[in-house]
C-alpha cells in the first residue's frame, strides 16, 4: 500500500457516545485514525515510498486539550469537538513520526482549507446557517486535491510534515509537543485495552 489518506469527517452539534463507549467525534476523528495509522503501518513498509496523509487541520488551534474529558462529556460542542479533535491528530502524527514504527512511512498532517466536499454532518439550525455560507465560498474538491495529490505522489523526505493549503508550517508550536504527543499515544493505549 504506497499511501493511508485520512479523513473522513462528520460533524454533531449533539453529543453521541458510540456502542463501545467513546464520544462519536472523539471515536470518528481520533481514534480510528490512531488506529488506522499503526494497523496499516506494515502494509506501507511494504511500498517504496509510502506515505500517511492526515487530513485532519495542524496548526494554531484556539482549543486546548481536555486532557481529563477527551470525550467532552462537560460542556459539549460539536466545533469544540472538531477542533480537539485537530490537536489530537497533530499530536498523533508527532508522536508516530517520533517513535518511527517504520523508517520508510512519512506522516503529513494537512489542511486544505475550506472545501466543498458534502460537509456531512448533524447541525442545530444556526450552524447549518454557517455551513450553507462556509459551502458556497468553499474551494471546489478538483481545485483542492491537486495538492494533495503532489504529497501522495511525492512526500516529504521528513517523518512528520505540516501543510497548511500547499505550504508547509513549523512544527515547534504546543500542538507538535512530544512530551504531549506521548501522553497521549500512552493514554490512547489505556483507553483501547481489551478489558480483562
């Protein structure tokens, strides 16, 4: 397998656990990306020049990691929940890029920026509002790939990269921590255990 592209999202302006117990952005955004990224590592160590796209948002976040309610049970909100989810998966990719389960896998999170891609989700009325106005100014899914389709076509020679829109951004901010990054790798661990 030459690439892993994630990103798949689902907004919810309500709250909802899924049948394992996990909030449903948390599980969606987060975890099967974790998941997704280390059960398929083996596969891309198997290719010439493989590569993980996370299409997840890296960057400046003005949300902080709720370190003791990753499932947002306190206080939920859906924007809230999506930008969490964000952080986690820069600190995902950190950590990923860190630990190197293969020499060969390169990690980049990327953001495309707006895009007209079905927006899927389960909005209250005034954020569907925002949607609809967010839809029409959205950049058009065949303008937004081509990038993307550069970094699968030929990743960057580092382990972990940052592309905001086509351009790369540092990764020495709070959100690339790896102090943090390995908090979390351990705490996610935790949580997906098999119960005895």
């Amino acid at each position: 397998m030459d690439a892993l592209v994630l990103c798949a999202r689902h907004f919810r302006s309500t709250r909802l656990v899924t049948a394992e117990g996990f909030e449903n952005t948390f599980a969606h955004f987060y975890l099967s990306r974790f998941l997704m990224s280390y059960e398929m590592t083996d596969l891309l160590d198997a290719a010439d020049r493989p590569v993980i796209l996370n299409v997840a948002g890296p960057g400046p976040n003005p949300e902080a990691v709720r370190w003791d309610d990753l499932g947002r049970e306190r206080d939920y909100d859906g924007q809230g929940a999506l930008m969490q989810g964000g952080l986690l998966n820069d600190l995902l990719g950190t950590h990923y890029a860190r630990i190197r389960p293969s020499k060969k896998v390169r990690y980049v999170l990327y953001n495309p920026g707006s895009v007209a891609t079905a927006l899927s989700g389960e909005y209250h009325p005034h954020v569907a509002a925002r949607i609809e106005v967010m839809r029409r100014h959205a950049q058009p899914v065949e303008k937004a790939i081509v990038p993307m389709l550069d970094l699968v076509d030929d990743p960057p020679a580092e382990p972990l990269s940052a592309v905001v829109m086509g351009r790369p951004i540092p990764l020495d901010g709070p959100g690339f921590d790896p102090g943090a990054a390995r908090r979390l790798h351990d705490l996610t661990r935790e949580l997906i255990a098999p119960t005895p």
